[in-house]
C-alpha cells in the first residue's frame, strides 16, 4: 500500500497560488512608503552579494555618525555593467533617496543614488571604469 | 499587506536587472524567430560530440511579448511586421510609467518603492518583441483557460487560513521571499518580461541540464526513457525526464507538491516541454501545462529564447536573504508599537 | 646435496621481488585508463559520492556524543580516519584559536545548519551525491546538497568580477586528471563540522583522476596565507551511484534551517 504523501498545508497556513508571485521581492513589505529618507555620505564599503547588493555610506548627523546600508540590484545585474568588487569609490560622497525599512532600521532601498558631481551612481562607476556605454 | 498590492508589486518588483545589459545577439531582432515558419528553409542544428541536437550555449528569453493576450485582440495570434514595428517604436517613445496594451514591460513598469531604473543604464530602447506573436500563450484563446471552481475554492481556502497570519513566521510568508522558491525559478520557465534570468545549457551523455540563472536552479534531466520516481515522491520543480523526438528534446514533469502551485494548479500537474534549436542564436521553447484539478483543459505556450553573452553568475538567494528577517522584524515593531499606543 | 626446492624458493622470491619492483615503478604512471568521452577526455559523467566522515572533521576523530541529546545514536558524531596528508592542518596561531572557538560553537556557526552553499571543497564531500555533466566547453556538477552548483569553465581561464559562495572554477586536462583551479570563494564557509575554517584569500587546486570504473580519485590542496602557513592537501576516493536510474533527488534544506534562522522573529502567542 501506498502512502501518498502530501504536505500539511492546513496546519501551516501558506500563503500561495491566489497571487502568482513572481519575483523574489515585495518591495512594500520590506521598505516604508511612509519612510522616505535623503541621506548624503561617504561610501565606505560594498557587499556583492545575491540577492541584493549592499552599499554602505557613513553619513554625519551633528555629533554622530550613522551607518547607513542602501539596498541595490543583484550584483550579477552590476557585473553586466562592467563593474567588479574593485569599482566601488570608497570615500565618494553620494547622495541618497530611498525609503527606510519597516523595522526602523538603518537600511533603506536606493531608489536614486547620485555623486556630488550630479552623475547616477552605477553609470557614473562605469564611465570612471572606461567600460562601454550600454 | 493586502493580497491585490501585493500581486501588483509582486507582479512589478521584480530584481532590477537586465532591461538593459540582457539584450539578445546582435540581428536577432523582432521577429526573426517567428520567421522560422513551415514554409521556411529548413535548418540543422549542430551536433554534440556524441551525436545529439546541440542545445547548448546562454540564452535569455528576454521579451516584450506579453504571457496572455489583450482582450481586445481576441483571437489575432500574430503581428504582421508592420504592427510590431509601429508598437515597438510607440513603446519606445513612451513617457516613464505609461502603460501600453500588448506589451509587458516587466520591471520598468511604474512601482513607488524600488530602484530608479535608469541609475542602472536602463534604455527603454533597447527592449524588443521576440517574436510576432501577440502572446506567449498560443491558440485562438491566448490566455490561460478558466479555473475550474474547484480550484478556486482550494486556493481561497489556503489563502482563507493564512489571513491574520501572514506575518507569524518564515512558514506563512511567500515561497519567493523564502528563497525557496523564486516566481522565476518555477517551471515551466516564463520570461518575467527583461529580467536577466539567463539560461545555460550544457549537454552531457544521456543529460541535458537546465542551469537557470535565478536562486541556481539546476535540472539535470535524463534522456534515456526512464520512468518518473515513485508517485509517493514529491519534488518542489517535480521529476524531470526526457528523450530525443528527431531535433527536439521533450521533458516530460510530474511529481509536484501541492505547494508548487503553478498558477493556481495543484499536485496533478503535468508539464511538457519541447526544446528546439530552431536557428543558430534561437532555441524555441514551447510548453503545454494541464491538471484537471484546476483548468477545464490544457493550455500551450512558445517562448524564443536568444544566444546571448555570459556567463551566467551565481545568484545565492538564502544565504543573502536579509528581507524576510526585515520584514518580520517589522512587523513585531508594529505589533510593539501598537501595544504600546494600546496601554 | 643441492637443495633444488630451496633454489626454487629463491628463485621464485627473487622472480616475485623483480615483478613488484616492475609492479612499483609502473604504479608511477596512471595504473588505469578511463573510457573516453566522445571529444577524447576521460569520461567523468556520472553520479558520485564520498564515503567518509570529512564533513564532519577532515582529521582523524573517535566517536563521540552528538549535538542532539534526544537523538541519540542517531545523530552522533561516527569515527572516521582523516582525510588530511599528514593528519595536521597548519593553522597561524591566531586563527587556530578561532578554529577552537569554531568547533566549540559550530550548532550555532556551521554554514551547514542554515542550509548554505558550502564551497569547495565541502560540497565534495557532504554526505549527498552530486552529479558530472561533461561536456568538452563545460564541465556542470551540480550537488544534490541546496542544489549547489557549479560550471568549471574549460576554455581560456576567466577572471571572476566578485565573491562567490561556490567560487570561480577554471579546468584544464592534465593527461587523465581534472585540474580545477577555484578562487574568489567568500570566507563564509566552513570545510567540515568542526570548525575548519578560511579567508576570503582561499585558493584551491583540485585533481580529480578516474581510479576504476566506478571510483575516482579526488585531491584538493589548500592554500590561504592569512590563515595556514603552509598548503596542505586532503584526499579521499568517490565512489559511482551505480544502482539503476541514480538520480539525485532535492534537498532544498532552506525550509528546515528557517526555525534556526528566523524561530527568535515569530509572532509570540500566534493561533
């Protein structure tokens, strides 16, 4: 006799197939849309690694400085750019605008991330790279 | 978190990614796919070593084609050229957020919380219609057959004992958001409208295995005949295997468990799919899903996948996966903070 | 009287001693030749695994009390001799006190309780089978263990833009050995359950040679000078899956490691 088994999806409650989801991120329930943030700092490290890439910029409030940890795309989309682990300009200072993360922490997703000199972030880390305009 | 946001930033928050870097070889431009009809020449792929169809290389099946047809076509399947190239340029010249009928634009759709596309090199110029069809999903129908109401009912069911709960723990989130499985790791593979999931495809003896750039996901699938493993066996992407019918390689799937959930669809699902090197930069892919637990009938799609540089790049979901910690760390600061308003 | 029979002795022991010697010095070249692919490569397709207790030390260990006290002899620790040459790992002194802490500490450490991609070598060695895709651009093994996967390239060597958890592996034959080169392996993972640990600077050289039929012969030196002061290398055999249809199944672990991960986030008190 065969047993067929089947999950416990009863007991277990998940929350499935009504919504086809499709991609790993649900934005709105990570980040605050009531929680917008514009911080400027200094690039002192980045994370490469999947599924989002991690920059992380110490920006100087009046007698402290906060760490803050902005949220971008896969790194696999950053090497299709040209870029490497080496092309992040550690001490540029960039500007920020994202929302902050529902827990209250200080991660926020980099909805626009600029240099000082007013060049988007990734490209303006390509051309200084020399590598090829998409 | 209410379930129609979250299938409208479900279905737009997807992973940045290549609307821009994945753009197909060079000249595989609209409708070179679609040309490879039956009056068409007829071409001979290549041959492995050992003498099968070469499938192998990088493809992506980045697309503007949307899965289901607009309703206001009705059973036009395909395009003329003309049609293709006046909706490929109206897109093109589109403002940032506009939508237009009969594509999909996947991530550059219009999303509030996410990254601004362009600080990636996003180029809305670069995207392009695959193919002349004016779906994925073929026939004079295009879109996927209704839900049985039984289907129906098993999924409102699911979703009913979820709510209140939908942020207790890791079990009562979404698959994807668990890194367990990712909406595009699921098969069968549907393009997630320019994202650059690419596909490698290395062929060894007796196996051809998929490598499908998102969350690793991995199908080395036999091509000697065998039978399925034992039914009692359930397996996230089911159990896989294949043969040889002349150029294509037919994968046929069952085995899935009842929380695989294709679309809706339950256990009994049973997918086929045929995998065709139609040109030298061009592997045509065609799938038919049916589970007579949840649609009337079966339903068939085709999708043109196009040669493109690699290499494909470890994408490691789990192991970076801050968001879910975040999430449920917010809502226990909610709950805190409700509590304390409350006292 | 001449003693034939003990002349015949002699000269038997003398012939058997010239035949070992002969034995000896062909065993320096490959004493097997593997079936070849159909582009002309030693044929590795198949599915294999280890048969030993690397994953849980990599240096010779006794039995011992599991981590587990409600599972008994189910789940302790197995004896097993090392798999290291020469039984040492030559940490610096510095980082041989992490590897004690590790050890003290691996339930909470181990990459391998929360379902992580182990590395290379680790994946080799887990207990699970993984499975070689030969082809002459590519060489695909994917692991049944979290569907770890990797793509030793056989071109031209590549250059890795970033840190992975598998690493970067570039191939070459060398007569009837796989040589892969992997670097720019991130430091998170471990090479057992004891707390063997490396560096971001990790590098790794494996030689994977047909040893019979249904055996291989797996090496792999380690290199890292941040943490060893010297390579060292390990060794071990693979043994071939042979039952009918050998097929790896899925072990997507993440679902088990979600209460380790994310147990102390849950909703106190839910229904």
């Amino acid at each position: 006799m065969t047993t067929k088994l089947t999950f416990v999806v009863a007991a277990m409650g998940l929350v499935l197939a009504a919504v086809p989801v499709r991609a790993h991120h649900a934005f709105a329930a990570e980040f605050d849309q009531a929680k917008p943030i514009k911080v400027q700092g200094s690039v002192t490290r980045w994370e490469l690694t999947n599924p989002h890439s991690w920059i992380y910029v110490d920006v100087k409030d009046a007698d402290k400085t906060v760490t803050w940890m902005i949220e971008g795309a896969s790194p696999n989309n950053l090497y299709r750019l040209g870029l490497t682990k080496e092309s992040l300009p550690i001490g540029s200072v960039i500007t920020v605008e994202g929302y902050q993360a529902k827990d209250g922490s200080t991660r926020a997703v980099g909805r626009d991330i600029v240099f000082a000199n007013g060049k988007k972030f990734f490209l303006g880390l390509m051309e200084a790279e020399g590598a090829p305009k998409q | 978190m209410g379930r129609r946001s979250l299938a409208s930033f479900a279905a737009l928050a997807v992973v940045v990614v290549a609307l821009f870097a994945q753009v197909p070889a060079a000249g595989q431009t609209a409708g070179s796919a679609a040309k490879a009809s039956p009056a068409a020449k007829a071409w001979t792929p290549p041959r492995t070593a050992d003498g099968k169809p070469d499938l192998q290389g990088i493809w992506t099946d980045n697309t503007l084609t949307p899965f289901e047809r607009p309703k206001s076509l009705g059973s036009k399947e395909f395009y003329t050229d003309q049609e293709i190239a006046d909706l490929t340029k109206r897109i093109h010249d589109a403002r940032p957020g506009e939508r237009i009928e009969g594509a999909e634009l996947g991530a550059a759709n219009p999303q509030e919380i996410r990254y601004d596309l362009e600080i990636y090199g996003f180029d809305r110029n670069k995207l392009r219609f695959q193919s002349k069809r004016t779906s994925l999903i073929v026939g004079p129908e295009g879109v996927i057959p209704p839900m049985l109401p039984q289907a129906r009912q098993r999924n409102a069911d699911r979703v009913a004992k979820n709510k209140g709960h939908e942020f207790d723990g890791a079990e009562n989130r979404p698959l994807s958001e668990r890194c367990i499985m990712m909406g595009q790791e699921q098969i069968p593979m549907v393009p997630a409208a320019n994202e650059g999931n690419l596909l490698q495809i290395v062929q060894g003896p007796g196996y051809v295995t998929l490598l499908h750039e998102i969350d690793h996901s991995t199908r080395v699938i036999p091509t000697d005949g065998r039978p399925h493993v034992p039914p009692n066996i359930r397996l996230w992407q089911g159990d896989s295997v294949g043969h040889w019918e002349g150029n294509t390689l037919v994968v046929d799937t069952t085995n899935f468990t009842n929380l695989t959930a294709f679309r809706g669809s339950s256990e009994n699902l049973h997918l086929v799919e045929r995998f065709t090197r139609a040109a030298d930069d061009t592997l045509m892919y065609q799938f038919t899903v049916e589970d007579p637990t949840t649609w009337a009938k079966p339903w068939t799609a085709e999708v043109p996948w196009a040669k493109t540089k690699g290499p494909v790049y470890e994408y490691a979901c789990h192991e970076g996966n801050t968001m879910i910690a975040t999430i449920l760390h917010g809502a226990r600061v909610a709950e805190e903070d409700a509590a304390k308003k409350g006292k | 009287m001449r003693n034939w029979l003990g002349d015949s002795v002699i000269a038997g022991v003398v012939a058997a001693g010239l035949m070992l010697a002969a034995t000896h010095s062909a065993a320096q070249a490959p004493a097997y030749r593997a079936p070849r692919t159909a582009d002309g490569k030693p044929n590795l397709n198949g599915i294999w695994q280890a048969l030993n207790t690397a994953d849980w030390d990599l240096q010779g260990h006794a039995a011992a009390k599991g981590p587990a006290p409600l599972l008994g002899a189910v789940f302790a620790v197995p004896p097993g001799l090392g798999v290291v040459e020469g039984d040492e790992i030559p940490y610096l002194p510095a980082a041989a006190t992490k590897k004690k802490q590790n050890q003290a500490n691996w339930t909470t450490l181990d990459p391998e309780v929360k379902c992580y991609l182990p590395g290379v070598p680790r994946a080799t060695y887990l207990p699970y089978p993984f499975q070689i895709v030969q082809s002459p651009q590519n060489i695909l093994i994917s692991y049944e263990y979290a569907g770890a996967v990797r793509v030793i390239n056989m071109g031209a060597p590549t250059k890795a833009p970033g840190d992975s958890w598998m690493g970067w592996s570039n191939g070459r034959w060398e007569g009837e050995t796989l040589v892969v080169d992997v670097t720019s392996q991130l430091e998170n993972t471990w090479f057992d359950r004891a707390g063997n640990f490396h560096s971001d600077a990790l590098h790794v050289v494996e030689r994977i040679t047909p040893r019979s039929a249904d055996t291989l012969n797996y090496e792999a030196t380690i290199e890292d000078p941040k943490v060893f002061s010297r390579p060292w290398k390990i060794s071990m055999p693979l043994y071939r899956r042979v039952e009918k249809n050998a097929k790896l199944l899925e072990y997507k672990c993440v679902e088990f490691a979600e209460e380790v991960l994310y147990g102390s986030l849950r909703k106190k008190s839910s229904n």
